[in-house]
C-alpha cells in the first residue's frame, strides 16, 4: 500500500531527503518521519515555499508532473506589478534554461489585490524602506527550473517571495510551515 502526504515546505529547505554535498541543508526528512521510499513530486526551490506532494508511487509522481496538472503560486514582486506586466505573463515570455532561451507556455495570471495571509517567513524579506511590493497569481502546466522566479523577472518585476497554493485540486490550505498530512490520495 502506498502513503502520500501533503506538506508546506518552508523557506529554506530543500526538496529532497538527501543531499550529499559538502554544506549543510535543511532536507523534507527533518519534518516527519516518512515511510521508506517517499518521494518529492516535482521540487520547489530552496527559497521557495509551500504545498509540496511527497508519495511512495512512482505512477502518481508522474501524472502529478504530467502538463496536465495545473500549479498555482502566489509571487511577490519587488514593486507594484502593471496588469500590462501580468498580461505579459499570460502570453508566455522569453526565460533562460539550460545555457538556451525558452518561451514558457500561456498560463493563467491575476493581480493578487489582498495581501495573503501566510505565516510571517523565517528570513524577512525586506522592509517598505525599499518601495512597494505586490502579489500576483500565475498558474502554470510546466515547471523549469525556477521558472516563476525568471516569468515575474523577465518582465520587470523580480519576485521577493513565492508561495505554491495549489497542484490540481489539492490546496495549501492552512497548513503552517513544516506541517505534514498523511492523505488517502491526490485529487488531481
């Protein structure tokens, strides 16, 4: 029998339960003690935040990553985001992966106008001194590396902080950073 697990993987660690490079990092195991075999279903970066599926079924791994499961991130960016900016996002626009240029595909975007409530991050992410900030939401079928993070910068707004909220029909919730829920399976 299978277990899966939705978690919110805080700010700082890692997606994964081993890492055998020479600095130390915070890894998934930390959080729970999970059954042999469980997995990170696609990965969020280490800045990065938010509901993450873990599973020990290689099959749900792959249908969860297929381009047909759609997954939705709260970014805030380094000032007030243009709905010009956001329709930019929705086209599809130029980012580097892999030493090339890739035009990432059509994706849902909105300007997020109420501030999310998410716990306080670890690390501040800075104080007002240094301008406005603001959220938008970008739902994307795809997922290179750091691909959000290169989006909002590609069209001039840097994200500080990125949140994922939902993968399919499983949502964050309000699950805190670093809890763990066994669940029957991913509705996705």
């Amino acid at each position: 029998m299978h277990h899966h697990f939705i978690i919110y993987k805080p700010f700082g660690y890692l997606s994964q339960f081993i890492y055998n490079l020479k600095r130390n990092k915070k890894l998934l195991g930390e959080l729970h003690d999970f059954p042999e075999g469980t997995m990170a279903i696609g990965r969020l970066d280490e800045d990065s935040e938010g509901l993450l599926l873990l599973s020990t079924d290689g099959m749900m791994s792959e249908i969860v990553r297929s381009k047909k499961v759609e997954k939705e991130y709260y970014a805030q960016v380094d000032g007030v985001i243009t709905q010009q900016a956001v329709d930019e996002l929705k086209k599809g626009v130029e980012i580097g992966f892999k030493g090339t240029r890739y035009v990432t595909r059509e994706c849902e975007a909105h300007i997020i106008t109420e501030k999310p409530d998410f716990p306080e991050r670890g690390r501040k992410i800075r104080d007002e001194r240094h301008g406005p900030t603001s959220w938008v939401s970008i739902t994307v079928t795809e997922g290179k590396f750091r691909q959000v993070r290169k989006m909002t910068a590609a069209v001039g707004y840097p994200t500080l902080r990125l949140v994922r909220v939902r993968v399919g029909n499983v949502y964050l919730g309000n699950l805190q950073p670093g809890e763990v829920k066994e669940v029957e399976g991913f509705d996705v």
